[in-house]
C-alpha cells in the first residue's frame, strides 16, 4: 500500500499496518491547555473595516452551501443552486460561494443547475453520516456522486475501526474511495471527514489527520454536523497543524474544512484568523479551505451589508433556505 | 450597625433577551439624583447593544405577537402586580430621579401602575375597536383585523423617568409589538427597576429590552436598522427627531408623531399609540351557503 512520491518516512509508514501504527503512535502527543487557550487567544483578535470586509468576502468564497436533511427535494436543490450562483440578488458584486455539497442521489440536479459557473458540487457519501456498511455499499455511494458529475467527494471514515485501532482498514478504505474518485475519468477530490466529535482525544485527531493525509485525502474535514460537538476551533487548530506540517514535509498543499456549528461572521472570522495563524496565509484561499454550512451563509450575507450600506440589516433582506 | 456604614453602590446591567449583561462596550457613567448627588452607575449602550436588542426583540416577536390577547393581557396584569409589590422602591427612585417630594413621588408611581392596568385592558379589546365587519357589494365577507407591526424602538421620555416611560412601553407591548427601549439618560434608575419587574414576571424574554443610554447615540442606529418596524422618538428631543426621521426613512417605519415637549403624562391617554403599533389586514372570505 506504499505510495510512492512521499518522502522516506512517510512512504515508510504505509509501508504495513504495523508501521502505520508505529508512526501514528509516533506522532507528538497535543498539549490540550496549549491549544486551547491559542485558540482562545486567537479568537479575541479584532479584524474591523476593510480587513473585515476582505473576511466577509473571502469567507463567502469558502462556503460549501450544504443541504443534507431527509426532507430534502429537487428544488430546494435548485434553489440553493440559485443561491450558490447568486447569494444577494440586491449586489452583483456578492462573490459566489465554493461548492454546493448534497446527497448522492442528488448531485445530477445540482450539476444541472451549476454548469458552467465554476462552482463546485459536492457530494457525501460512503454511508453518510455514520459510515456503518459493508466498503461495497461505500464504494457504490462513491460511484453514484462521481458518475453523477460530483467534483468533490465528502467520506466519512470508519470511526469505529479507528478507535478499534484497525489503522490499516480505515487507510485501505480511504485509499479505495480515492481511486474509486478517480474511476472512469472522473477527476473528483476527496474531502475525508473524521467526525471529531467521536474521536475523543486531540491525540486521536492529529492520528486520523495523518491517517487521511497519508492515504491521500485532499481535504481534511471536521464533521458531518450530525454529530455534537461539531467543528471547535481547537481541532481546527490541530488539523492545521496536520496539513502545515504535511506541507513542510512533503511540499504539498492539503486542505481544511470546518463543518458544522459555523453560524456566524464572528465565529468564520475566527477560522480565518486560525488559518492564517496556524498553517499561513497561503491557505486562505477555496481550493485549501472550506466552511461547510447551511445559515452561515445569510449571515455572513447581512454582515457585508452592514459592512456596506453603514447600517443595521434584518433577517428579512435575505433569502430563507 | 453603626450609622456610618459605607453603603452599597450598584453598578446597574442592561436587559436584553432576558438577561442583565453589560455593555459590549464596557461603559458605564455615573446616575445622580436631581440636585447632584451619587445614586448609582449605570450601563452606558453602545450600537452593538443595540443590535444584539433587536435580534433578541425579533425572536421574541413570533411568540409575543402569537399569544392570544387574553392571554398578553394577563401577563400584563401580572406586571402590574409586580410594579405595586415594588411601589416603595420606584416611590424613593422616581423622588430621587425627579427631585419630587415623596408623596408626589408615590401619586406617580400609583398613576404608572394605573396606566399599565389600562392598557392591560385594552389587550383584548383592541382588535374589537380597530377591527371591522366590511359590507361589500357580494356573496363575500370581508374582515379588517389589526396586527401587530413587530419589533418597535422606543426612544423613552427624558424627563418623566416612570410615568412616562410606561405610558410609552405599554401600548407597544399590549398591541403585540415587542420593544427595544433607550431610558432616560440622567433619570435610568426607574426604567433599570422596572426591567427588573419585567424579568421577575411572566413576559418572555426579548419581549422588552431596556438599553440605558443617550438617545441621541444609539437613536439614529435604532431608525436605520433593517429589522426595526416603527420607532418612538419621544426622548430624542426636537433636534434628534430630525434626524431620526431622515434615518428611518430609508426603510419606511413607522415614526411616531410626538410633540415638540414632553405631553403631561398624568392626563388620560387614548388609544391613539396603540393605533399607531398596529396594521390593518383585511381578508375576504367567500359566503358558502
């Protein structure tokens, strides 16, 4: 299972379970008081006027515009393709938001509705949100979203194996729904979401970040938001540091979204000042980070016209979705 | 206890959504009563307290305004209840405030508890008052039914810091509306008092929120902001009002009209506030059989 453009260290640890293991358990254990209060620290950090402005804009940029209920329907699909291509109808200059990220079955209504803006569909799969089935049901599910026109690929890994410490199944898992992206033609990224707020330890989180960096996730996310607690800034943190480091190491650019619980300018504010603190500012940017949300959006939509207009704006100015 | 104890000053919060925080700007200023002498400190409001009042105001709003009238009207009455059981404390700090002797002190307090009874009743009532039976020319009912406009600004009187500031808090919420209310500057202790009646009540949060400030700062951010739906600029004084008005036109609210001065707030009021805090809706409904 080695891959080969890794450094020796790195090519090394996937060499087989037990050298996976041993590099895992390897890894420097997180200082929970550090990074809490960093990331406490960090939060306090005031970004006003045209800094905030800028934030606005580029937290609107990262947005993966995300539906994923039961009771979802074609057309709420559509519309918030509508809202994807256009989040304030009242100004043009509004920029688009990343991706759109829905179910499966889903994806070739929003590919429909989204061609040829540039904005990105994704899809979750592999038994979202709770990744309990059999890895033919996953790959399927893969199969489905990319065959479909998905260009972004959400996983969920296998938690329970993870914490059963099966480092290698969770590792193959990932490896088979990367190629299963990359089948037919197709040219979708994967995001490898770890659902932190199962992982129990920051230890657990820096081990699973490695895990999916390794086995070639290009984004590592937080959270299914199905799950409580979702994304905390103190494991954003953590992940950063993953794909800092992996970056320093291998000379490669590996992203980070935060998903689920984002609700408000202030909280993606604080993202972006962790971003640009954490792992630097060339990963201020959609293609290395990502803010996986459904109301973020509208406030982020009513703080830029505050921003702009100079005064207080309601709930009622923007779309409900 | 010796009588050269060292009493207590307090350092009042404001009320927002239920809660007493302070100012997210962390002002206070000094409160002192008519001839100069320390009372108390308050709060001092900034604009973010503002906007953090008018979204806990919005949320209470669907709750507020979807209560039937009877039972707003008893939650009302139960306010009034609180007000009488605190008669001696607003007495002390409406003679403090307004360098009134005590017993004018006490017949006004009596006639702010009187006025939040009034209105009380019109809870109930009002809709049958306002509301009509329209004769159309066809098989059809038409009804006219008053609804409440939604979250109102009210810019309290300056100068009447008890009587007044229920005379204008009052209709708001009997109508429905839910309120976000600038005190009197130099006269907050009443207002502070009766958000502390309001919270011990049965009116849920964000029905009222009280900001202590100066109308003059936060005023002109109340009358531009998106989500106000009518505002009060009684306490704004002549020159503010101008600009309050040209604020608010941006979004078309509802301004009050008010006089030059402050009215005399003993004489009987009419129902014209709580008019002005409602929308007709008139429905038609086809006659069936």
């Amino acid at each position: 299972m080695a891959t080969p453009t890794l450094p020796a260290e790195l090519s090394d640890a996937t060499r087989d379970e037990t050298s996976l293991r041993r590099f895992l358990h390897g890894l420097p254990g997180v200082d929970q008081v550090g990074v809490e209060q960093r990331a406490a620290g960090l939060g306090t950090r005031s970004i006003k006027k045209g800094s905030k402005l800028w934030a606005i804009d580029t937290a609107i940029s990262m947005v993966d515009l995300t539906t994923l209920e039961g009771a979802d329907t074609h057309g709420k699909v559509r519309a918030l393709a509508a809202k994807a291509r256009r989040p304030d109808p009242d100004r043009p200059d509004t920029p688009r938001v990343a991706a759109v990220c829905v179910y499966p079955d889903l994806v070739s209504t929003a590919v429909g509705a989204l061609t040829g803006t540039g904005i990105g569909v994704a899809s979750v799969a592999t038994a979202f949100p709770s990744g309990r089935s059999s890895r033919e049901v996953k790959l399927t599910d893969v199969a489905l979203a990319v065959n479909s026109g998905a260009s972004e690929v959400d996983m969920v890994i296998d938690r329970g194996a993870f914490l059963e410490g099966r480092y290698g199944q969770v590792f193959d898992e990932i490896q088979a729904v990367k190629e299963a992206c990359a089948a037919a033609g197709n040219t979708a990224h994967l995001k490898v979401i770890l659902e932190t707020g199962e992982l129990a330890t920051y230890d657990n989180v820096r081990r699973a970040s490695w895990l999916a960096l390794l086995a070639g996730g290009d984004f590592i996310k937080t959270s299914t938001g199905k799950v409580s607690p979702a994304a905390t800034l103190p494991v954003t943190h953590v992940m950063l540091q993953a794909v800092r480091d992996w970056y320093v190491s291998t000379g490669e650019l590996r992203g980070v979204k935060p998903a689920g619980g984002i609700r408000n300018t202030k909280d993606a504010i604080r993202y972006l000042v962790a971003v640009h603190e954490v792992a630097g500012p060339e990963w201020l940017t959609p293609s290395l980070f990502r803010f996986g949300a459904s109301s973020l959006l509208n406030d982020l939509l009513l703080q830029r016209r505050t921003q702009l207009d100079g005064h207080y704006s309601g709930p009622k100015y923007v779309t409900v979705d | 206890m010796s009588d050269n104890r060292i009493s207590v000053a307090k350092t009042y919060k404001l009320y927002v959504d239920g809660k007493f925080p302070r100012s997210e700007s962390g002002r206070t200023y000094p409160v002192t009563d008519s001839k100069g002498a320390f009372l108390a400190n308050a709060s001092h409001a900034s604009r973010k307290d503002v906007r953090d009042a008018v979204v806990a105001a919005r949320k209470a709003f669907g709750g507020w305004s979807g209560a039937t009238a009877y039972n707003r009207g008893q939650v009302l009455y139960r306010v009034a209840e609180v007000l009488e059981g605190r008669r001696e404390q607003f007495a002390a700090e409406v003679a403090a405030s307004e360098g009134l002797p005590a017993r004018k002190a006490q017949s006004v307090v009596d006639a702010a508890v009187d006025r939040w009874v009034w209105y009380a009743g019109w809870t109930d009532k009002i809709a049958t008052v306002l509301g009509a039976a329209n004769p159309v020319a066809g098989p059809y009912f038409s009804f006219t039914v008053p609804e409440p406009t939604g979250v109102v600004g009210v810019l309290a009187p300056q100068e009447s810091s008890l009587l007044g500031l229920v005379s204008v808090v009052a209709p708001v919420l009997a109508t429905g509306c839910t309120a976000v209310v600038v005190s009197s500057a130099d006269r907050p202790l009443p207002a502070i008092t009766l958000s502390e009646v309001l919270a011990t009540s049965d009116v849920p949060a964000g029905v009222v929120n009280v900001l202590t400030g100066k109308a003059s700062e936060l005023g002109p951010w109340l009358a531009s902001h998106g989500d106000v739906n009518a505002l009060d600029p009684t306490g704004a004084g002549p020159l503010g009002r101008v600009e309050i008005a040209r604020e608010a036109a941006g979004t078309v609210k509802r301004v009050l009209a008010v006089p030059e001065d402050e009215p005399d707030w003993t004489r009987r009021p009419d129902i014209a506030r709580l008019r002005r805090y409602l929308e007709p809706k008139t429905v038609w409904h086809p006659q069936g059989v």
